[in-house]
C-alpha cells in the first residue's frame, strides 16, 4: 500500500490530454514538493517535473504539473504513442511511519495507455 | 553529465547481507551540497524509497527498513554504497542509485539515476 494514491491506469487516443492524479496528505504533498518520473520497461524512472511544476532540460512542454493542497496533478497534451509508459509521483513525508524525520515516499504508479 | 552506475551480487542468499556500490562519474560526490539515495523496484512493482545520504554525514532511512540498512559514502572512490542485512525473498528488485536534481533539498526528485541492478534473493 503506497502512501501516495494514484489510479493504477489511465488511457486515451493519440493527440489527446490526459490527466494522473497523485492524493496524499498534509504531512507528505500538503508540505513538500511533488516530482514526477515517467518510466519504460526495463529502464530507470526519469524525472518529468520537479518542485511541483518545473520541467528539467529537454522535457517537452506538452508535460505539465500542478499541486493543491494534498494533491498533485499530472497533465499531458498532445498524446504519442511514445508516452506509453508508468508515471510515479514522488515527495518527502514528513512523519513517515512514525520516523523522526520521515522519509522518501512515491505512488504506487499508473499505466498510461494511448489507444 | 553526471553518470551513476550501480554494481554488486546479482545474486544473494537469504539471511544474508547485501551489497552495492554506486560509482559517480563525471561530477564529485563530496563538492557539491546534493542528497544522494538509493530507491529499489520488485519486479512487476512500484518504487520504494531505501534511504538518502548529505555530505557524509546525514543520513535519512525507510523506517520499515532503518534496522537493517546502512548508506555511506566513500569519497576517496566517488561511489555511494548500500547494505542490507538479514535479507529476504522480500529484498528481491532492482536497486537504483539516484540523487536529488536540486541541491540543499531532499524533495526535488532525482535526477539523474544510475540504470539499475538486479538483485535476487535465493537459496
């Protein structure tokens, strides 16, 4: 069981938007950055945003993020079949477990299909 | 570019330790003010947050792992290192190495990563 909820799938047609949410609480998102991994088979998750909503070197702008209150939300336009992948929200917990001075927390992961 | 690249046993027995190193090219794991930290996957899973390290001397664990795991830093190799003892069918993912994309900060996301290893626990 993740500390942070996202749908396990999500899917739709080329060109299209969609959206992944990310729900968690006021001691996790509520209180820290939210960043976002997008990752392929057999390969490393590769950072899509960071600090809730700011896109490193080379992604595209068709990835978008936002963050309110105890949520995260990922956006992305233009749909490719390309973007087929599992996409993990990640941030800090404060209070993970009860530890002193939490931890490193992610979602569970979402399978994005593009029909 | 900063390049990370795991190694270690892609094989342990159970109960046993186990351990990996992180060699850090292109960039000194000492000068600059990052979190570095290990994350595992088990196959056919989501990620899970092992622990991070500050400068050599901070470090921050999975409560649900704290007993049994230690991350270090070796300065004189610019490699990163985990180990777990005590280790179970439980322990069997792909271990990634990873630091954090912005520095003084342990919730900026990581980047980059290392690709990976896969370890088995098995008799």
């Amino acid at each position: 069981q993740s500390v942070l909820t996202q749908p396990p799938s999500v899917s739709a047609a080329p060109g299209q938007k969609v959206t992944i949410s990310c729900s968690g609480s006021s001691s996790n998102i509520g209180s820290n950055f939210v960043s976002w991994y997008q990752q392929f088979p057999g390969t490393a998750p590769k950072l899509l945003i960071y600090d809730n909503n700011k896109r490193p070197s080379g992604i595209p702008d068709r990835f978008s993020a936002s963050k309110s209150g105890t949520s995260a939300t990922l956006g992305i336009t233009g749909l490719q079949t390309g973007d087929e992948a599992d996409y993990y929200c990640g941030t800090w917990d404060n209070s993970l477990s009860g530890g002193v001075f939490g931890g490193g927390v992610f979602g569970g992961g979402t399978k994005l299909t593009v029909l | 570019q900063l390049q990370l690249q795991e190694s270690g046993p892609g094989l342990v027995r159970p109960s046993e330790t186990l351990s990996l190193t992180c060699t850090v090219s292109g960039g000194s794991i000492s000068s600059s003010s990052y979190y570095w930290g290990w994350i595992r996957q088990p196959p056919g899973k989501g990620l899970e947050w092992i622990g991070s390290i500050f400068y050599d001397a901070y470090t921050y664990y999975n409560p649900s792992l704290k007993s049994r795991v230690t991350i270090s830093v070796d300065t004189s190799k610019n490699q990163l290192s985990l180990k777990l003892t005590s280790v179970t069918a439980a322990d069997t993912a792909v271990y990634f190495c990873a630091r954090q994309s912005q520095p003084w900060t342990y919730s900026s996301g990581y980047y980059p990563w290392g690709q990976g290893t896969l370890v088995t626990v098995s008799s």
